[in-house]
C-alpha cells in the first residue's frame, strides 16, 4: 500500500501568499510510505528554495513519486496534516481577498490535477488531524510498544498541542491543549520583544545560557500559572504590556543587552517548568516509562536534554523532523496504518530520505559547468583529503549521497570544520551564517567515542539527530572551544559507521590526524536561504559564501578568481517569488522619490532596494538572459558594467536573482525576435 502525506499552503510558488495565521499553512513537504516505511521524504523549501514555503508543496510529491517510480494514480490515500473542517474555516477566512473554493478537499484536488495532470478521486484525498499527526510521526518511528506522547507546538485544527498513549500500533487521546493555552505561542509572542519573529525560537534558546532567570522570574510568574492535574493556563495578553514596561523593547539589529539575555533565560525557564509539570503528572497517572515528543516546541533541545538528565522517562524519542514537515510523515502513517499496514516496530536510526547527489558522472557535468569560477579533481580518498583541508583550518562543504529529512544538517548537507579553536565559531557565524555571534554549533562525534568527550544520561549511546543539548565533560570544554557553548553544553549529534559510513569516515580521518574524533557540524546555507539539496545548490552556495573549500561526491572544489567575462558567461533570471517594482517612496522625512526594488514575495523580508540601472537591466529578462547580452544592450563603459555586476552579485547572495550556467537552449530574452 502506498500513502503519501504531504504538508504546507494551498497556492503555489508565485502565487501571492495567503492571509491566513501564521501559525499554521507552513513547513510544506511530502512523505511517501509503502507497508509502513519510508521511501522519500523531502520538505518543499530544499526544492523551491523558500525558507519554511508555505506553498502547496508540488516538487516534494514530483520527488517523492520519482523514487518510488509510481504515478499519482497509483497512490492508494493522499493525506493532508490538517482537518478539513480547519481547512475549509481558513479559506473561508482567504475568500475576502482571492476567489478560491470554499471546499478544501475540492482545492486539493484541483491543485493536484493541475501539478500532475491526472484526475484524483475524492475517495482517495483525506484530511488528518494535525496534532494527532504530529503524535503518530513520533510514535511510530520510536520503536516504542507503549508510550506517553506529548505533541507541542503553536497551534493547528484551532488546538496546540495534545498528550496520549501509544500501545502496539495505536494512539489515545488524553488530553488536548486549546490554542490560547499555546506553549509555541508564550515563546514566539515573548520573542517579539528581544527582535525575533516567527521560525526565530531556537535563536532564543541559544542567547538563554548568557542570561540569568532570576531578574525576570516573578515578572514571567505572572505569564503563567501550574493548575491541578498537569494543567496550565498561560496569559498571552500580559506579556506585551509587562514587558514594554519592564525592558528595552529591542528591535531587529539592535545589540543585546543584559536585559534581552535575562528575559531569554526567564523564558527558556518558564517553557521548561511548564512542561516538567504537564509531563510529571501524566507520568505518574499512566505509569509511562517512556516519552514521545513532537511538534514545533520539540525542537528546543535544551529543554529536551533537561528532560533527559532528570530520569523522569527512562527513554525520550524526538520525532527529528519535529515541526510541521513531520506532519507529512504522521499523516502517512497514519493512512498506512489503517490500510493494515502499520510502521514496523523499529527504533529509527537515520532520516536520509531526501534527493540524491546523482551519478558522479552528473556531479562532473555540474562542475565541469562553471569553469571560469571552480577547479575541482576527483579523490580517491576524499574522507582522507577533507580531513586534511580541517586540520589544516579550513571550513568546507560536505555534501554526499541523499539529503535529511528535517531541519538538521545530519552529515550529508553539511558546514564541517576543527571544532577545537573557538574562535571558529565567530568565523563561520561571519563568514558563512552572517548571523548573531552568539549562536552555537552542534558537535559530531564517533558514537563509540562520544562518552570520552561528553555526559551521556542514562549510559545512552546514540544520539543521531541533534535533538537534545548535552553536558561537555569539564575537561573538554577547552579542547572543544568552538563547538561548546557558554554553559558548556552541546547540541550533539553521534555518527554510526553502519548509519553514515561516508560521514564516519571523514570524522576518522579527522581524529587520526589530530588524535579528535569530534567535528563542528552546521547547516550547509547561508542566512537567506534553505539547506542546499542539490549540486547546483552547493556550487551558489559555495560561491557566494566565504567557505574555504567544497567537497561533493568524490569531488575536491575551490574557487577560482572570476573575471567580468567569466561573470558574463552565466544567466540571469528571477526565482519564481520575485518581482521588481518601481514606487515613489520617502527617502527622508520631508522627501519622496521614485527607487527601484526588489520584492521577494515569498516571506516577509523587507524589499530590497536596487540601482535604476541594475531595475532597467533586470526587465529586459524574460525567462532567462545571458548576462553578457544584457550588458551589452546597456552601452556601459566598463567601470560601470564592473558596478552593475557587484550589485548584481549583492542581489545573489540574498537570493534575489539567480546566476547560473547558460543553458544552451536558453533564449537570450528578446534576442531572437530583433529586438
């Protein structure tokens, strides 16, 4: 039997996005499930390169069927990780501002006809619960007979999260949380006020440790309270007057102060003990043993390492595609389940579900694509080579085989580096993330050597999916300075030889080499976008970051010093969610004049603003346009086409045009027609 579960909006990629709650329509992905196990799994935002895409997620399917070598058609249920009465209640909420059909499963349907040209019938399209999807996401793949199973996020079918009981192959309800008790809502509406938004919790987290709670934890007391019988109330409507009254409101871009830390310490605090409290007495009243944990609020590894150290559970399973990606996977189970075919009872132990690299053959092509910006030479021991490269200091990109399932680079999409200077982690957050300084990076370590470097609670071994912060032993904080953090925790990953051998290997490499079986391990992306999936993602990505070297495949990559005909040798074209606008604005109080920019539609980034020159260029593009081409129909001089390509390299980085090898089909905008 296969069942597909897929997450995310209604609408697709250029498509104005919908005013609906930003809670909920986000993280879109697909999962595809045959007898209960996975065959592909990929979130849409690795595809369409739109951080959390709240877009129907349409190349997660197109992936997910590909691999499985199946057609639309050929999918027994296809599962949507909301209700549909939930689902019909937003559309209802979107028909103010577009015509769209007030039938949810009718949407869907439609949306699916026209992505795949293929007809779907009702009988097959259903709607799941969201926090029940999120529960069975965790449950299942645990490896758990019974289970406590707490699902925790921001909210979704108008609740926020729910607790049950997992026995063999089903899932009972205890207990559900309605919205306005939300625990993802008390964090994001807190982070407001210190400059962060929505998807900007674990930014918080990580800024916690520099604070102390004790400056805010009557005022936080009064944000919440602890009832009888593992309840809560929480007073989201207090939070904003007492904390303009009590703080420097800081705004985006301002540095923190101590303020800013405390109240993330108080923060990171008040989650904690409402959750101790919650979990506490449904343990003792149900007699679990063991935890399940999901949905967004489950991403925060502090809590979950504290949960751990406590022994209050003798074993936690974190679904490590906690939010609501995951919910792709439950709602898949879900259907396989009550096909008769439930996931197996299996503890699971990876997540590369994703696209592979291809052919080393195709990895070659891609190369060989960009030769005026890249020489590369195939290694025959590359582990042996990249191990090289970081002891010797450099930060590369390691990309190999087929990518994670979820928000964590677990090796094969990943930023590795000598975890051992600290001042790595000031680099790599400069040259690399162009982010906070004070945001940790996780460690991976050799499983059999993780106990030597780190505390392990409970004599556990394996802990694959950087989902709970663990104590640094004391001895090592200093040997491991840019991987522990201010509190000497780390957010560990252990890497088994049978799981990742490429990954073990590398790791190997490093620790013969310089006697440490550790390596800093982040995101493969930068700042304005996803993790990259592809080759042709690794290849921008690499060029438009400070790394020091890139390792794809069995491939050795650096850079070399383009010039501005190697820059005119590429296309240019637009991704998909921008557009380019010509406004009379205000550039200073008393002044309004007409500014180009561009706008990336997609998320809620501020438009950027571009030269009337670089705007003139980029309207003369229709689908895609040699660079060189469009230069030319300026009649520039060349310090100018050398300014108007910086700018356009700018406008790169962010994401907001793409560069990218000439297609030898590619016409060269109006070209072909004399114009």
């Amino acid at each position: 039997m296969l069942c597909l579960g897929v997450s995310g909006g209604l609408d697709r990629i250029y498509q104005s996005s919908p005013e609906l709650p930003n809670t909920f329509l986000h993280d879109g992905a697909a999962v595809l499930v045959r007898d209960g196990r996975v065959l592909a799994a990929v979130e849409e935002e690795r595809l369409n390169r739109v951080k959390h895409s709240n877009k129907f997620p349409s190349n997660s399917i197109r992936y997910c069927l590909s691999t499985a070598g199946v057609e639309l058609a050929e999918i027994d249920r296809i599962a949507f990780y909301a209700t549909e009465a939930y689902c019909n209640a937003m559309l209802e909420r979107l028909f103010v501002s577009q015509p769209v059909p007030l039938d949810a499963k009718l949407l869907l349907r439609q949306l699916l006809a026209r992505e795949f040209g293929t007809e779907v019938d009702a009988s097959r399209v259903y709607f799941v619960n969201h926090h029940e999807a999120h529960a069975a996401s965790a449950f299942a793949m645990s490896g758990f007979e019974q289970s406590l199973i707490f699902a925790v996020d921001g909210g979704g079918d108008f609740l926020s999260g729910l607790l049950a009981v997992g026995t063999g192959t089903e899932v009972s309800q205890l207990v559900s949380f309605p919205e306005h008790n939300s625990l993802g809502l008390f964090y994001l509406e807190t982070i407001r006020y210190l400059g962060y938004g929505l998807f900007d919790e674990y930014k918080v987290m990580g800024l916690a440790p520099y604070g102390d709670p004790a400056p805010y934890r009557e005022l936080f007391a009064q944000f919440y309270e602890l009832l009888d019988n593992g309840g809560y109330r929480v007073h989201l409507d207090r939070i904003g007057p007492a904390l303009i009254r009590s703080i420097q409101v800081r705004r985006k871009g301002m540095a923190f102060t101590q303020q800013h830390r405390d109240v993330s310490a108080s923060l990171q605090e008040a989650l904690e003990r409402i959750i101790f409290h919650i979990l506490r007495h449904h343990r003792d009243a149900t007699g679990m043993k063991r935890l399940c944990l999901a949905g967004g609020v489950a991403h925060n590894c502090t809590m979950n390492g504290k949960l751990l150290y406590s022994a209050l559970f003798d074993d936690i399973f974190v679904q490590p595609a906690a939010h609501d990606a995951g919910c792709a996977l439950g709602a898949a189970l879900m259907m396989s389940n009550e096909l008769g075919r439930p996931a197996p009872r299996e503890r699971l132990s990876d997540v590369y579900w994703g696209p592979d690299l291809g052919t080393e053959q195709a990895i070659e092509q891609e190369l060989n694509a960009w030769p005026g910006h890249l020489d590369f030479q195939r290694c025959d021991d590359i582990a042996a080579s990249a191990a090289d490269w970081m002891a010797n200091g450099a930060v590369i990109g390691w990309v190999q085989g087929r990518s994670e399932f979820g928000p964590r680079a677990l090796g094969n999409r990943s930023i590795l580096a000598d975890p051992r200077p600290a001042e790595n982690k000031n680099r790599i957050n400069a040259m690399v993330k162009k982010r906070e300084g004070y945001r940790p990076f996780a460690p991976s370590v050799l499983e059999e050597d993780a106990s030597e470097f780190f505390e392990l609670p409970g004599g556990k071994r394996e802990f694959p999916f950087m989902n709970f912060v663990v104590r640094v032993r004391a001895a090592h904080h200093s040997v491991l300075g840019a991987v522990t953090h201010v509190d000497g925790t780390a957010r560990l990953q252990t890497v088994s030889r049978n799981t990742n051998p490429a990954y073990w290997d590398v790791i190997n490499a490093f620790k013969k080499r310089t006697g440490i079986p550790v390596l800093l391990n982040t995101s493969f992306n930068n700042n304005a976008e996803p993790i990259v999936d592809s080759v042709s993602d690794a290849i921008v990505t690499f060029l438009t970051t400070d790394l020091d070297g890139l390792v794809v495949g069995p491939f050795l990559v650096k850079k070399r010093p383009a010039t501005l005909q190697d820059w005119c040798t590429l296309s240019v074209s637009l991704p998909p969610y921008a557009s380019l606008h010509r406004i009379r604005s205000y550039t200073a109080d008393d002044r309004q004049e007409t500014v180009s920019e561009i706008r990336m539609g997609h998320s809620g980034r501020e438009s950027m603003r571009i030269s009337h020159e670089l705007f003139d260029l980029l309207m003369r593009i229709e689908g895609e346009a040699s660079l060189g081409w469009l230069l030319d129909t300026t009649m520039l001089d060349q310090p100018k086409r050398e300014g108007l390509v910086k700018e356009l390299r700018l406008l790169w980085e962010q994401r907001g045009v793409r560069l990218h090898p000439l297609r030898a089909a590619c016409v060269c905008s109006r070209a072909q027609s004399g114009a």
